[in-house]
C-alpha cells in the first residue's frame, strides 16, 4: 500500500506524471522556465495584438460576431477532441502494453483518473485562456459601441465557456469510461458516440416534455438549464464512477 503524501491532494495532482505527460507537448517539456515563459507571453501578447487590430479596423457589430465566433468554434471544438481524444485513452495504454504497469505504480486508480482526465483537457483549456485577451479587447469595443446589447454578448461568451469547461469535463468523461471499458480503441470510440447520440436524444427529449407547459408562457430559461443537466450529468456520474470503483471496473474488466 503505498504511504500517504504529506504535500496535500494538489501537489501530488500538479506532480502526476500522467498529467505532464499528456498535457504538456514533449517539447514544451523539454524546454527551459524561461522558454516556456517567453512562449506563454508571446502566446497571450498575439492574441491582444490581433484584438487590438480587428478592434482598430472593424465596427462594434463586426466585433461582436468575431469574439462570439471564436469562441463558440472553440468550445465546440473542445467537446469532439475531448471525448474523442478521452476514449483513446486507457484502450491505447491497454493495446500497446503499458497499462498493467500504470495500474500498479504509485498513482492509485484515482490518480490516473485525473491524470488522464486533466491531460485531455488542460491543453483544450489553454487554448481558451489565450483566446482571452483578443476576446475582451473585443467585447470592450462592442460595450463602448453597443451597450444595449452588450449583456448578451457578455452572456453568449461567457455560456461558450461554461460549455468548454462543464461540457468538456462531461464529453472526457464520458470518453475515458468508454476507454475503461472496452478493449481497444475502435471499440471504445464507437460505444462513446453510440453514448453520446442516446444521450443527446434524451437531453433534447426529456426537456422539451419537462417544460412543454413553460415554452409556452415564452420563457427559454428552464428548457436550457433542464437540457444542460440532462447533457451533462451522465458524464459526471460516469466520473464520479470511475473515481470510486476503478479498481472494480478494472476486475470486471479482465474477467469479461
């Protein structure tokens, strides 16, 4: 049994090897802090380069649409490369032979989990933090042009990012519990989209019955949040899952 770390749950997430090695390119790795500084200070310093010059040459409606386009396409990207990127996961581990040392190193069931988890999706984030700059440089300039519907922008950017973020926690998820169970990683893709077709048809569904007598009165505000828990709450359970009985699924796993 491996003794418990005296640095706090943090440190030891911050230290796991599957995390560093999935979420930061080899090169990035490889380099130097002060080359990974100057990288990330290029990366943040393009973005508000390119912001401020569409904010100097395009109007406030322009701006508008660039800043909620970016990043919708973004957060929708996130969600295909975090489930498809998840599930190749722990069925790529498993077909090229690394897998059985990995469950028996120090990390515990729990520690791959995240590991595997954060690894997906920490380089997906990342893109979203540079796309920050160039982003409120431009939702400046439509609030100084536009303050009458400067809320909504500010609405529909800040729902792109919740979706990133819940939604692509969820889309992992439900990936890597896909990967957890099947054998290879055709399989695994294949179950995940068989998955996330059922579960989009009874998120679409099940809303649209709970609040038939409410879409009526006009009001979209129940559809949205019953639509969004009804997406994304399998993904978190199959988490919540994964973290609790990995040690069991993976029994069940080498039985079948």
């Amino acid at each position: 049994m491996n003794a418990p770390s005296q640095r706090g749950w943090f440190a030891d997430l911050l230290d796991n090897p599957i995390l560093r090695r999935e979420a930061v390119p080899r090169i990035i790795r490889r380099a130097s802090p002060n080359i990974r500084a100057m990288l990330a200070v290029l990366a943040l310093g393009g973005s508000f380069v390119l912001g401020a010059y569409l904010t100097a040459i395009s109007d406030a409606g322009v701006l508008a649409a660039i800043a909620i386009a970016a990043v919708s396409a973004w957060s929708g990207l996130s969600l295909l490369v975090a489930a498809f990127s998840s599930s190749r996961s722990i069925a790529q581990e498993r077909m090229s032979g690394t897998w059985d040392a990995l469950i028996m190193s120090r990390l515990g069931g729990r520690g791959i989990v995240l590991g595997k988890l954060l690894g997906t999706l920490l380089p997906l984030w990342t893109v979203g933090v540079i796309l920050l700059p160039m982003v409120l440089l431009l939702l400046a300039a439509s609030w100084a042009n536009w303050p009458w519907a400067a809320r909504e922008i500010l609405y529909a950017i800040l729902a792109a990012y919740g979706l990133a973020i819940g939604g692509g926690t969820a889309a992992a998820s439900l990936g890597l519990y896909c990967s957890m169970r099947c054998r290879t990683v055709a399989s695994a893709q294949f179950l995940m989209i068989v998955l996330g077709v059922i579960i989009t048809m009874v998120a679409q569904f099940g809303s649209i019955m709970a609040t038939f007598p409410v879409l009526i009165l006009d009001s979209p505000i129940p559809y949205v949040v019953i639509h969004g828990t009804l997406l994304l709450l399998p993904g978190f359970l199959m988490l919540v899952d994964l973290l609790t009985r990995f040690n069991t699924l993976e029994r069940y796993h080498r039985r079948s």
